[in-house]
C-alpha cells in the first residue's frame, strides 16, 4: 500500500483509457448442438452474459434460455457453473452459487414453457450432465467441510434429492 500514493494520480489517467478499450456488446461463437446452434451474448453495461439459442448458425431468431442478469438481481454473489440442455432440447439443467463458496445448487427449466421444475439439487459441486432419457441427471455432491466433491448421484426428475443413488 506504500506505493499507492505514487500510482493513485496515474489511475486517474489510464484508467479510464482501459476501461474504454473494453468491448461493451460481445456475442459468443455460436456451438451446434442437436437442432439447435448455442451462444452467449454480454449487451451494454450487463454484468452477465445471456444465453439464447436458434435454429441456424447466425442467431437470426434468438431463443432466450437464460437471463443470467436477471436471476442474479435478488443477490450479493451470483455465479453460473454449468449449463446443459437435455438430448431432446426441450429442458435445461443449470447450476448457480449465491454464496461464493462454489457451492451449487442445480435446477431445470422447461425450455416450452419457460418454468422451473421443483427439482432443485443442493450442496454440489456444479457439473451437470444428461443421460439420454431426458429425465435423468448426474451430479457430485460436495462435502460441507472439505469443499471437495465425494461422490457421484443420479437424479430421476420429479423424485426428492434424498432418493438420488
């Protein structure tokens, strides 16, 4: 901190250089996946980016699947670690961590209808992956204490957590 008064007045300069160098409006490569083509896209002063999908490789008809900025509204820390639309794109399994301990809890959007499953998979570690029925997830719980990932589950849509083997 002893140097600070000697870089505070250069701050004041370049700073805002750097700042205005940043790219404000930024849209990912666009990754095919079944029938559909997946990007993110960061718009204006957004913190988040927002995830959308269309049916062909130029975005022309943008999907909204996720508004990241929207659900991170209601917190302190919001941070997304995996997304994952099922085999038949029609349900997307998502993680979030509100806390900043890289604790993650899972849920699943119906893709038609925009809504929230009651499913909701607390305490892992944030990967998430199909199998190929559509109805089955799989996840590794994380241990409270160590914060390290201990074992492997398998979730059935509409079964509590506690049931998961």
């Amino acid at each position: 901190m002893r140097y600070w008064p000697q870089v505070k007045p250069f701050s004041r300069v370049y700073l805002p250089r750097y700042k205005s160098k940043i790219v404000k409006d930024n849209r990912s490569v666009p990754v095919q996946h079944g029938q559909y083509y997946y990007f993110n896209e960061t718009i204006g002063e957004q913190e988040y980016a927002s995830i959308y999908r269309s049916t062909n490789v130029k975005g022309d008809n943008p999907e909204l699947l996720l508004d990241i900025n929207e659900l991170a509204k209601a917190y302190d820390y919001f941070a997304i670690g995996d997304v994952e639309v099922s085999p038949n794109a029609k349900l997307m399994a998502y993680s979030q961590d509100t806390l900043s301990r890289r604790i993650y809890t899972i849920k699943v959007k119906n893709l038609e209808t925009g809504e929230l499953l009651s499913d909701e998979l607390i305490g892992t570690q944030g990967g998430v992956i199909w199998a190929n029925d559509n109805k089955t997830l799989y996840y590794v719980k994380k241990d409270p204490v160590s914060l390290l990932g201990t074992q492997v589950f398998r979730h059935t849509l509409g079964t509590p957590q506690e049931q998961d083997e």
